[in-house]
C-alpha cells in the first residue's frame, strides 16, 4: 500500500453540500452568542414530564459542579421506546445477529417495549428500587438491552461490566459500586469458544465477600450450558421475566438524577465509575448520533462495539432508539466461521451507518481488499471510527475499500467521560482530512494547553486537548470520589476540562490526536491504566516491583511491556507467570505482550519511575532517550538496553 499524503487533493475527499455547511455554521454561530437558547432548543429532541426552563448551570471552579435541564424531569425508556410506538411501533428496534450465522432476531419497538416491561417488573419483584445499582455482565445479547432499558424504566442505576473482567476486578466493581443485583448468564459465546460468565460472578461474589450488597443473581440462558444456581439468590432469567406483565409505569426521573455508572481506567490503580446523569447523558446520545451519524429511516445501524463501554452505551443503545433508529447488536466475532462474516451482515440487513474502531479496521486490512470486494457494501452511507488513532493509511482503505469512495469516513474522538463524540467533521458540512478528528462539534470549544497548562493562542501548535465550556453529556463525578474527579480533570488548566489526550492543530483549526498524556495505555481501544497492571503483577509474592509501558503494536495500536524486579534473585517468577497474573487479575485484554525480569528500574532521585525512558527501551528506539539527567543511576540503562535488543 503506497504512502498516502495528507494533502489537498485527500483533504478534499467529501464534497460539501451549501445548505447543510450553513446549518451547521448558524448552530455553531447560535451556541457561540446565545447558547443557552441553543440548549433548551436542542432540548426539545426529547419527550419531558417536565420540560426544563434552565439549560446550562455548570462551573469548573471551585468544587467543580456539572449540572443540565436540572429543574427537568423525564424517563429514558420512554424517549426510547413509548415515544416512537404510535409513529414507528411495528418498525424494527433491534436486529440481533447471533454468533451462530444461522440465528437472528428482531424486535419491533413494541416488541422491545414489552420486554424491556416485563424485565422492569422482574426486577421490582426483587425489590430493586429506583437510585438502586444494578449490575449487568451479559454479552451482546437482546436481554442486554432489555436489562439497561429495564433499569432506566424504574430509575435503577446501570452499571455494565466488560466479559473480560477477572472475578477480581468484578468484585471490586461490585464492592465499589454498591450493587444490589446482578444479571448475568450461563456462557457468552464467542466464535467457536464459550466463555464462562455465571461461574465469574460467583467467584467475584465469593472473592469479595460483596454478597452483603448483591443480593440477587439473574442469570440468563444464552449458551445451553448448566449453571450451577444459589437458591434464594440466584434466578433464571426465562422464569422470573416471562410471567410478569408488559405494562409498567415508568419512573419519572430528575434530569440529574444518576442514569448510569461505567468503569473506566485512569492513572492510579483503583478502576474509576465515571458518572452520568439523566437529561444531560440522554440528550447528549441523541444530539451526537443525529448530528456526527444519522441512519436514513428503514436502514440499519451498526456499530460494532461491546455494550460494556460508552461507545456501545450511546452508539449502540441510548443514541440510535432515542432517534428512533433500528440497531444492530452482534453476538459473535468478525473473523467467525469464515472472515468476511461482517461484510456479509452489512448486505444481510441493509447497514447504512457502520461504526467501528481502528484495530478492527487494522484486522480487517490484513484480510486483503479481494475480500470485502465479493460483497455488494451497496447499503453504507457512512463510516465511522473511534476509540484510538486511525492512521491515514487505515482512513483510505476503510474509504476506498469498504465505502468504495462514496461514504465519507467520520473520525470522531470521544472518551468514556464525554459520553458522546466530541470531536467530528460533520459529512457534508466541512472537509475530511484522514487521520485528523477535525473539529469539535456544534456546541463543544476545544482548545490547546502548553504542559502548564496555560492556553496557546497560535493557530498551528501541538498540546494538550482540553475544552473551554461544559457539554450535556459531560460526565458529572467519579462514583463517591468527588475529589479524583476535580483533580484529575480541573486542576491542570484552570476552568477547563483537561481530557488527558494531546493533540495537534493545523492551519485551520483541526486537531489530530496524538495519544494520550498520563499514564494510560490503550489497547485495542481498551483503556488500561499502567497502575493496574502494576498493582496487579505486585500481588504476586515473588514481586517486589514492577512497571508497565505502552509501546506501538501494529494491530493492537498499543501493546503493554512490563519491567519486574523480583523480590529475592533465589526465587525467580518465570514470565510466563507473572503474564498469567496479569491476565486472571485485570483480564484478558490485558495480557502483556513482554514480561522483563530485572535487576532495577530507573528511578529519579526523589525515587519516581522513569516510565518515558522504559517506553522507549522496549520500543528499541535507543537513538534518543532523552535527557537522563534526572536518573538517580544511569548505569542500570545499558543493561535494559542489552536485555530487550536480546529479546527481540
Ligand atoms: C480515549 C478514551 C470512542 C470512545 C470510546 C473510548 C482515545 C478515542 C479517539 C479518536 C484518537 C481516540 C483517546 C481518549 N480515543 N477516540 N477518534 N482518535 N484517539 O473511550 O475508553 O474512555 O477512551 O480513547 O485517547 O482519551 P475510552
């Protein structure tokens, strides 16, 4: 594949429509002088009990207060479900596509609106209770969505769990989060695998001793396989929902009353429940999927990521049925039976909006361009990709192999804590430039900082991504740790919102991500903080201390490293061992790509690792490490050095 150039003729790529370029410019010019007239209007793509009469009421300073529609009241269920019944009631919500090719299931929006009922009044007969958490661990199934929809029916506090989780970092979810049930199943299946789910929750429930709080396990039959059932505690899913009534009042919730909490990895060890609240959370989904990716009516929408993280939050459930748009959830993986397999599902249900991440998209190039070509893809309108950097080089296959040069490619940058994309070319309106996530969308002011934090006013700079003005779905808090969230986020530059991101801006004003700036490493998408990993291989005896790295992977985006120095040189840990630790204890996705044993790692003199200087020694760029000035012992540096070039 030649090397694309990120010049004009590229830059050019989506042709800009005048009358589309000018509402998006009178939004962008409303926000900018009037924007809480902009808000409230925006508002109204909702249904309220209540509509609010306040838009905006946040601050950055002090304390640091988030706050939307507050006086507004309304129920998330209903602007997904009730509301579209008299219009599109028989059309198609959710289109599930099972792992096994041969199964498949729809449900109209009336369909969708009975089960999430019954689901609802399954969990009230449990006695679960609105401001209640409840706990859902299931795999991409419809009971998935029926669950969320369910806890939003009655006002109880959703809080997914990625399959991946190790019991342990389950438990402490559970533990953290306060749960009160749970909802499960016997297995996922996954390819040609299926991967234990119910026998996690005991063993999360029995390591941490959070059997005070959880109270009831649902467990759903998704794999045909016997789960061993707690009686009194556990139920089965089929049993407890299937008799109840498809009617249930919804609860009518505060606009900032908590919708849902999500986990996501920050720089210290222990994993963070981002919080997001009613009205702002769902105004949000709906405002950013209609503006960044809307589905032509009678098409389908597809985005690929797991329910468990935001993206699956708002571009799979709350964005697409809030807009009145048919979703597609897919159980199985891409390359199984046969690859092709999601080429063949974008032909099967007529897929107009496709949404994906990078390391997909970098899989998929591997497969070759004759592939995707055996199919018709007649159906895409627009292609989407988040969750890390898309290389130029990935942003032009995706064009002009998948989209065959007639669906624009959206990069959109977002993060568990902005609910929503933030950044976004809007197709028609403004030029695509590959690998660049462009601009911030109507309503959102990013801006760059220096690393003090302080504002740079040149147009063509790189630094470090922050944004001016609070957002609807902007996250509200850390779950019962007000003071993370004001530290990690509002002290580096002062009444701003510091996204942890650095970023570059061009002439005219987009911004390309050039990866994170604290200690955060992305996976495949998936963050992980390098604390966890460290925390994790720590509680292994043999361990005296450790320290992970993120360096480039060519699918994976980021691949981890760790660098171990054993308690006692007697008693030596293999590495594969102390790899093992990390993947039962974070969890798969987790699993380090090296493990090195060593005799010390590089510290500063006030006794800091030197984690910028190990990245680039197991990155074998050696070329340049920067200054070593710092180090309280240089000695130790030749040594890594010989080690990993050995290991190579
Ligand atoms: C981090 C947030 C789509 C949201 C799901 C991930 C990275 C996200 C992009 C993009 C470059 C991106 C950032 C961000 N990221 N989108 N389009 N280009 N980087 O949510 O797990 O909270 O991760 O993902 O580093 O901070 P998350």
């Amino acid at each position: 594949m030649s090397t694309p150039q990120t010049d004009l003729a590229i830059w050019n790529i989506e042709s800009v429509d005048p009358d589309k370029a000018l509402q998006i410019r009178a939004m962008r010019e409303q926000v900018q002088t009037d924007p809480e007239t902009f808000w409230l209007e925006q508002a109204k793509r909702l249904d309220w009990a209540k509509f609010p009469t306040v838009g905006n009421r946040s601050t950055f300073e002090d304390d640091v207060s988030i706050r939307w529609y507050e006086d507004g009241k309304l129920n998330v269920s209903v602007n997904c479900l009730d509301r579209h019944l008299k219009e599109r009631g028989d059309q198609t919500a959710l289109i599930w596509q099972g792992n096994d090719p041969g199964v498949s299931r729809q449900l109209t929006f009336r369909e969708l609106h009975a089960e999430v009922c019954r689901v609802a009044n399954a969990l009230k007969s449990l006695g679960v209770k609105r401001g209640d958490r409840v706990a859902i661990h299931l795999p991409m199934t419809v009971e998935v969505v029926a669950c969320m929809l369910a806890c939003a029916r009655i006002g109880a506090v959703h809080v997914v769990l990625f399959g991946g989780f190790s019991p342990e970092g389950i438990g402490e979810r559970l533990i953290d989060s306060g749960a009160v049930a749970v909802i499960t199943c016997d297995a996922a299946k996954r390819g040609a695998k299926t991967i234990a789910h119910k026998s996690v929750i005991d063993a999360a429930l029995k390591h941490s001793g959070s059997i005070g709080s959880v109270k009831n396990v649902i467990v759903v039959n998704v794999s045909d396989t016997s789960a061993p059932m707690t009686p009194g505690r556990d139920h089965s899913y089929a049993e407890l929902v299937s008799g109840q009534s498809d009617a249930c009042e919804p609860e009518i919730m505060n606009a900032e009353d908590v919708f849902f909490l999500l986990y996501t990895s920050g720089s210290t060890g222990k994993p963070k429940a981002i919080v997001h609240t009613t009205g702002g959370y769902l105004l949000w989904a709906a405002y950013t999927v209609d503006v960044t990716f809307p589905a032509e009516r009678g098409t389908t929408h597809w985005c690929t990521a797991d329910v468990a993280w935001i993206t699956g939050h708002t571009f799979v459930v709350y964005g697409p049925l809030a807009n009145g748009t048919t979703t597609l959830l897919f159980e199985g993986l891409m390359g199984w039976p046969q690859a092709g397999r999601w080429w063949d599902i974008i032909d099967r249900f007529n897929v107009s909006s496709f949404f994906t991440a990078p390391t997909a998209i970098r899989a998929l190039m591997r497969d070759g361009d004759d592939l995707p070509r055996q199919y018709s893809l007649a159906s895409l309108r627009r292609l989407g990709s988040a969750g890390e950097p898309i290389s130029p080089d990935a942003w032009l296959w995706y064009y002009e192999v998948i989209g065959q040069k007639k669906c624009p490619v959206i990069d959109m940058w977002w993060q568990t804590e902005t609910a929503g994309p933030m950044l976004s070319a809007i197709a028609g309106a403004q030029q695509l430039k590959p690998g660049w996530a462009t601009t911030g969308i109507p309503g959102i002011f990013p801006s760059l900082t220096n690393d003090k934090g302080e504002i740079i006013e040149n147009r063509e700079a790189e630094g470090c991504l922050c944004f001016d003005e609070s957002w609807p779905g902007q996250t509200r808090s850390i779950w019962g740790d007000h003071k993370r969230f004001r530290e990690t986020y509002f002290t580096f530059s002062k009444g701003r919102y510091f996204s942890g991101d650095g970023a570059r801006r061009d002439a005219d004003g987009n911004l390309m991500i050039t990866g994170r700036m604290d200690d955060v490493i992305n996976v495949s998408g998936h963050r992980i903080g390098t604390a966890e990993i460290e925390d994790a291989v720590a509680t292994d005896h043999s361990v005296a201390e450790a320290a992970a790295v993120g360096i480039n992977h060519d699918l994976k985006g980021q691949g981890i490293v760790v660098f171990v120095v054993a308690r006692s040189t007697r008693t030596l840990p293999s590495e594969a061992h102390l790899s093992k630790v990390i993947s039962e204890r974070v969890g798969r996705y987790a699993t380090p790509e090296r493990v090195y044993l060593v005799s010390e790692l590089p510290k500063t003199r006030s006794g800091k690792i030197v984690r910028r200087l190990l990245r680039k020694i197991a990155s074998n760029e050696t070329d340049n490490l920067g200054d070593l000035s710092s180090l309280a012992d240089t000695s130790i540096v030749p040594t890594l050095i010989t080690l990993v070039q050995k290991q190579l």
